[in-house]
C-alpha cells in the first residue's frame, strides 16, 4: 500500500514538471512614474466624467507584500527583489519632473494569446494609495480628514503571441489648483488677485503595447508613464537580471520603440 501511495505521489510531481515545462513563464519588473510638468496635461482636453473600469476576471495578485528568495521554483506572482530597473527609478526621483510611484517585479505564467475576439483573460489588479496629507484630503473632499481614494488604481492584462501583449486599464488621481469663483460678499474682492481651492482631477488611462522580452519599453502617456521589461524564465533557477539601457537621460531615447502591429 505505501509503494502504491510513493508511485501516485511521483506520478503526481511528474504531471505537474509536465504542465509547467509547457507554459511559458517570464519574468517582469513594471515602472510606473508620474509626469509633474504642469505643461503636459495642459496640453490635452481630459473628460470631466472619466468613466469606470472593467473589472472582469480581475485578481489581487501583486499586492501581497511578500518578497520571494531568489529561487523559489513554481510558485508563481510572489514579489522579488527589484533590481533591472532601480538605476531608472533612481535617475527618474533625480529629474525634478518625474515622480517614480510603482515599482514591482515578479515570475508568473503568461496566458496564451487566443484567436477568438471574445476570449477574456485574467486581469491582475494594480493599486497605488494617495500620499496626500490630511489639509489636502480635507480641501479636495471635505470638512475632515477622510481616507483619499487611491492614487492610480486598475489592472494590467499579460498574454502572449508573437509578442508578448501588456494592456492596462486605471484610474489615476492627482490634486490640482482651481480658481475660485469671485465672490461680492468676500471683505477682499480683489480681481487682480485670483483665489485658488484644491481639487482631484481623475484620468482614465487606457494602453495597449505589444513587447518583446529582454528589451526595455517605454509607454508613454501626458500624466504617467511606464516602462516594462520581460525576461524569460524557467522555473527552478534564478537568473532573473539583464542588461537595461542606462543611464535615463533621455527617456524616449534609451527605450524600444513600439513593435509593428502592436498599437
């Protein structure tokens, strides 16, 4: 009876190393920073409604703030140590225009690209909290000091073809200065001096980029941008860890530009 228990165990070990070997497994480490230039959002018209998001087959898979070794076989999203893009994110907090928000990294299984045009696919839910103080919680939403709504909230959807597919769908939250209206009744009714009050503008945000792995992309947007890199990865070792354009002098400049077909 044991030997038979042993032999169902192995067989077990056997299908499961089999399933594994089949799927294509990579590693990604995703930068996500925001653009401070007042100047860029200006240069656009942004919708007053930004609308909601779809949340189908959305899973909390990130989130979890456990840090994984470096070898850890099959187990799949647990969060690794960044490293292929800290030189980035440090040259990004130098810059006085950009302001890196995000920051993660993780080995998973990419769910393959089906031919099908109503497949539906696994989303990862992303979240990022307000850093907002609480004066301006208590300006931008009210008399006292509430919990602020995230600042960027939303999900990334990773599959894989010819190329590798990153689709991102969130909600991005920024405080913003607005005029108030003049008022007859105010003791200083100086024209020349305008009154300002604190306000959250909410961007709905929506990409869609085609990538191949080993390559540095760069997606960019007026408000946030964000730059990925995949490597691939077989389960069971560790080499994680490729060589990145740097230093982030010029964003644009350093970063592979969008592969045919992919926009």
């Amino acid at each position: 009876m044991k030997a038979i228990t042993t032999l169902c165990i192995v067989c077990l070990l056997l299908t499961s190393t089999h399933a594994l070997a089949k799927q294509r497994w990579y590693s990604v480490e995703i930068l996500i920073f925001e653009n401070l230039d007042p100047a860029h959002l200006q240069s656009e018209t942004w919708p007053t409604e930004p609308g909601t998001q779809d949340y189908n087959n959305t899973v909390n898979r990130i989130n979890i703030e456990t840090t994984g070794a470096q070898a850890f076989d099959s187990k799949p999203y647990t969060i690794l140590g960044n490293s292929n893009l800290s030189a980035h994110a440090n040259s990004l907090r130098r810059m006085s225009n950009f302001n890196p928000i995000f920051q993660k990294s993780w080995r998973f299984p990419v769910q393959k690209l089906r031919q099908s045009k109503t497949a539906q696919y696994e989303r990862i839910y992303l979240e990022v909290p307000s850093d907002t103080t609480d004066a301006q919680r208590i300006s931008a939403f009210g008399d006292s000091p509430i919990s602020a709504p995230p600042k960027l909230e939303g999900t990334i959807e990773i599959t894989i073809g010819r190329l590798l597919h990153v689709t991102s769908d969130w909600l991005y939250r920024r405080l913003v200065k607005v005029p108030l209206a003049t008022s007859f009744d105010s003791p200083i009714n100086n024209a020349s001096t305008p009154q300002f009050t604190t306000s959250t503008q909410t961007l709905h945000i929506k990409t869609h980029r085609g990538m191949r792995s080993k390559k540095l992309h760069y997606i960019d947007h007026p408000a946030v941008g964000m730059l990925v890199i995949f490597t691939p990865y077989k389960p069971g070792t560790s080499a994680d860890a490729v060589e990145v354009p740097n230093p982030l002098a010029d964003l644009k400049k350093n970063v592979a530009p969008p592969e045919p077909g992919s926009i």
